[in-house]
C-alpha cells in the first residue's frame, strides 16, 4: 500500500441525497425510519473497511437548500435522530468509526459531552461528532427561549455565496466553539485512571482525580465534572462542515477534521489556501487541522452508468440536482482517478455522499474501494484501535487537568 493511504468516509442522510432517491427500487422507504435500514447501510460501510459514517441531522424539516419548506409532498420531509442511530448501530459494528450530527444552538453543552462521550464507550473508542449551528427562525421557535432573525431566501443564498453573515450567525459559531470547549473540558474532568472499583474499600473513583471545569465564557457557565468518565478515545473526533472563512475559522478553532467542497473546475487548492490561513488567523497550534473533500456520487451500476442514473433521478425529480458539494456521476475508477488526483493536491481524505444511499454505498464498498485497493491506495483491512487511530490523530490525548 502506499506510504500516504487515502481515507475514505462516506455522509448518510435518509434514502440519499438526491431528493428522488427514496423512489428507487432498492432505497426501502418503507424502512427509512426503522433500525434494519440504518444498520444495514452501515455495515455496508464497513464492509468496504471505509474509515467512517457520518449521519446527517438538523432541527429543520428536510427541504430545499436555501429556504423555507416548499410545501412539497413528493420528497423525504422527516428524519430520525443522528445520534440515537448511532447508538443503534454501535454495539452491532466493530470498526467503522460513527460521527452524528449534533446541533450546539438550542443545545446544552454537558448534554452533548455525556452523548457523545456514552457513545464512545458503546462503539469501543469509535465516536465522533459533527458539529451544527441553527440559524433559522422557525428552528428557534421549536424551543421558544431565543428569536433569530427571519432571513429571506435571497439573503441566505447571498451568504453562503459570499461567506458575509449577518451579526446573529457570527455569533452563533462563537457559541459553538465555546460549545466544544465546554465539551472537551468534560470529557477531560475525569482523569483516566479516576475509577477505582475497589470493592474492599468501598471505593468506586479516587475524588481527587475528578475536576471542575468552572468555564465561564460568554454563553456558558458550566462548572462540572461530567457525570461521564473520560471516553476511551480522551478525546472523540471533533468534525465540522464548512463552505466560507468564518466556517473555516470555526473549524480551526474546535474541529480535528473540516469537510469542505470544492468545485470540480477549481480543485481543493483555492479552499486548501483558505483553510490553512483561516487557522493562521485564530491562531491554530498544535496538531493540523485534517482537510476532507465533499462528493456526491452517482457511480455506474450493471444496469446504468452513473449519468444515466442522475439524469432518470432528475427527470424524476421534475428539476436539476443542487448541491453545495461537488457532483460526480462516472465509474469507480473514474471517481478513483479524481481522488488520486485531488489527493495528490494536499487534500487529507474524502467524504462521499451517496446520492441513492442503498445503491450508490453498494458501489463505493464493491467498486470504489477495490478499484483504490487495485491502485494500492486503500487498505484490505482494519487495523485495531480507535477511530482517532484510523484517521492518523494522535491515540494519546494528555488530559489538561491531570496532575500527574
């Protein structure tokens, strides 16, 4: 293999993300919000020896990318909690690491802390945890203890295109990187070595190896301890989405990995840039923040090649796929050769979005992967460890509070 294998995750989101996926003869709507379906697309996963599943959620109802509900009855406007499937699946894999969406806004820091920490024990050291803002005016009345400003759909295109955000959303991502440090210090309020379990003394945790956190910051107070030991990984891999400078710079102060897209025509290198100098301008030091590429795929099958695919889904569909990510519709080893090449440009790893979720993972675990494997770019098997340990961090993470 080569010394600088590529890593390769795959995004999980309902039937896919084309909106006509879930009309596929494979895609089981009927299943969609059942354990079976969401099991067997990840052990799918890791029968490809992929390095993890990231599974899609937010506060808002599926719908168009840049607006309010479209009222539209021919399309998935439902989903399931990220991280409870995540707990799901967790005890039925072995490997493959599992990062939920976990939204910060409307959302209590130690809340997620003892989550995703919990599910780093059930998955044995697995965890991740991708981080997401609620922008929208309709995601805040779900809550009703703040109001966000109702941004029109030409205001919120204007945005993302630009990467200029109005005041209230800045803010938003101060709050959450306040948010994962409040995460990161729970997770470390326990050093690893606290629990005892001595039976004849009857003592369970040593007290002196547990801490406060006592975070006091702009939108949090939190003093701790977490009522959750240290994770087995001491940190769960941290993940971001990111389209704009603020985002990037978000991603360099809280995130180990950002997934970013870059356009087929420009390549990563204009985002690479702007990444690297996101970090320089907060500051960034220690271990580098990891770069993934964003694609949706449309791979070929026996039956149709993966054009004929997107344009039947389209036509389906009644209009054109959008996305915020790149789209691929081709051979394995088309897609492949594109990899190698952007792989070659400095990006760390790829994140591919199945656009029919049961189809299209089929053939990144049955075509993909060998077509890499074939190139000697991709491994044949899991090593042991931790997801950290697959995506080449750091395994040893030094708890900030211990005194020895």
């Amino acid at each position: 293999m080569a010394p600088n294998p590529l890593h390769l995750g795959v995004a999980l989101d309902g039937a896919g993300w084309h909106p006509a996926a879930w009309r596929e003869p494979n895609s089981r709507p009927a299943e969609l919000f059942g354990p079976a379906y969401w099991t067997d697309l990840v052990t799918t996963a890791q029968r490809g020896l992929l390095d993890f599943v990231t599974l899609d959620d937010s506060l808002a109802v599926p719908g168009p990318r840049h607006g309010r509900d479209d009222g539209a009855v021919d399309q998935v406007r439902a989903r399931i909690d990220a991280h409870l499937i995540a707990a799901r699946v967790a005890p039925v894999t072995r490997h493959i690491g599992l990062i939920p969406t976990v939204t910060t806004t409307h959302t209590e820091p130690f809340h997620v802390s003892t989550a995703i920490a919990t599910l780093d024990y059930t998955s044995r050291g697995r965890a991740g945890w991708q981080v997401r803002v609620s922008a929208t005016a309709a995601e805040a009345a779900h809550f009703g203890r703040r109001v966000a400003p109702e941004l029109t759909v030409a205001e919120i295109a204007a945005a993302a295109a630009s990467g200029t955000f109005p005041e209230h959303v800045r803010e938003l991502f101060d709050e959450a990187a306040d948010a994962v440090e409040v995460a990161r210090r729970l997770w470390d309020s326990w050093e690893d070595d606290a629990e005892i379990r001595e039976v004849p003394t009857r003592r369970f945790i040593d007290r002196d190896k547990l801490h406060y956190i006592d975070f006091e910051g702009r939108f949090f107070s939190v003093r701790g301890p977490s009522i959750t030991p240290r994770p087995p990984q001491g940190q769960p891999v941290v993940t971001a989405l990111a389209h704009a400078p603020l985002i990037y710079e978000f991603a360099a102060r809280a995130a180990d990995l950002v997934f970013v897209t870059p356009g087929r025509a420009a390549g990563p290198a204009p985002i690479l840039a702007q990444v690297a100098a996101a970090a320089d301008r907060v500051g960034r030091t220690g271990e580098r923040l990891r770069v993934y590429a964003d694609l949706v795929v449309f791979l070929d099958t026996d039956a149709e090649s993966g054009p004929q695919r997107l344009a039947r889904l389209n036509e389906t569909a009644g209009s054109e796929f959008d996305s915020d990510a790149a789209v691929f519709a081709g051979s394995a080893d088309e897609l492949a050769d594109l990899l190698t090449a952007w792989s070659g440009q400095g990006i760390d790893g790829f994140r591919l979005r199945p656009g029919v979720a049961v189809d299209d993972l089929a053939a990144v675990a049955d075509r993909l992967v060998p077509a890499l494997q074939r190139r000697g770019l991709f491994r044949t098997g899991y090593p042991d460890g931790s997801l950290r340990g697959l995506l080449g961090l750091p395994t040893t993470v030094p708890n900030r509070y211990a005194t020895a």
